[in-house]
C-alpha cells in the first residue's frame, strides 16, 4: 500500500505546486488540489509532527430504501466516500504510534473511537455518527442504527505524545430520531 512518494517532508513543500503535487501522488489516496487548498496544508503543518485538520459540520441523514438500486447499470472504479465525518490527518513520518481520535459530546461523554496505522502522509478516517462498540452499552432498547443526537462534539487525535482537539456540530435531517 505504500509507494516511494508516500512521505514528504517539510523542506520539500515549498511552493503551492510542490503542495498541489502532494494531493495528487500523496499517500495513493489521490487527495484533490481542492481539498489541500481548503484544508489550507502548509509547510508549516507539513513540518509538524502531526496535524488533525478541521471537521465540517456534518447533517446526519439515511439513505432513503431504493436509493441504492437506482445507480443505474454502469460500471464504475471507485465508491463514493462513506457517510459521516471524515476526519483528515497529516502524519510527518512513522514512529511506531498509530492514530487515535477519541470522539466526545461538548460534555466530555466518549461516543466513538477511532485507529489507523501511523502511516506517514496523509490519512482519512470515517465516523459513521454512531458510537462505537467499545463506548456503547449494548442492551436491547436502543437502535445501534440510530444516529447520535445533534450537537457539538470534539474529535482529539492522539499520536504518541501529541493531542490535537478540533470541534464540530452535527446536525440531523428533518425526521431522524436519534439515539
């Protein structure tokens, strides 16, 4: 899954081409020029250890029933990206340490927890606004298909040492019955 253009280090990104060229080589993730420049990737960023960028506001909403027959017939070579929250980070170099974001209520309350290999370069992850296993209780009067309930929540990325928190608001579709 790696390649010889999966890292890149701060001293290499010195315009906004060598950055825009990061996005399409980066990682075979084919980040987008789109994304890195609203993203606002720098060598600044590029030159720290690791970096959690920010989190759009999301609206939670179910794909209605049919939905996903009526795609038409046609081949196609890639899926399109997961509901949810996708959380994006910047890894300088691998050490070791894999990546964690812990997902919190503006309370403080855990309601998701998230890994990937400390890969370096960059990495997207996806919550599906749902707690995760290690944080629910599992009895039988909630729907674990339910999402949570609207809100502002904190994603902290965790990377050795390092803790980068960023907030976000979740909103609902009119007509979901949350958790």
């Amino acid at each position: 899954m790696s390649d010889s253009k999966s890292s890149c280090d701060a001293e290499s990104l010195n315009s906004a081409t060598d950055i825009e060229s990061v996005a399409q080589t980066g990682n075979g993730r084919r980040l987008t020029k789109v994304l890195l420049k609203r993203r606002e990737f720098t060598p600044e960023i590029a030159a720290k250890s690791a970096h959690l960028f920010s989190v759009r506001s999301i609206t939670g909403a179910y794909l209605q029933p049919g939905f996903v027959d009526c795609n038409g017939k046609g081949v196609y070579r890639g899926a399109n990206p997961p509901e949810g929250a996708l959380l994006t980070v910047w890894i300088k170099e691998f050490n070791g340490d894999e990546i964690k974001i812990e997902i919190t209520k503006v309370t403080g309350q855990p309601v998701a927890n998230l890994k990937a290999p400390g890969a370096p370069g960059f990495t997207r992850l996806n919550w599906d606004l749902r707690p995760t296993k290690d944080v629910s209780i599992e009895y039988g009067g909630d729907d674990p298909k339910r999402l949570l309930p609207a809100g502002d929540y904190t994603a902290e990325l965790s990377f050795g040492s390092l803790k980068i928190k960023q907030n976000f608001h979740l909103n609902l579709a009119e007509g979901i019955t949350p958790r």
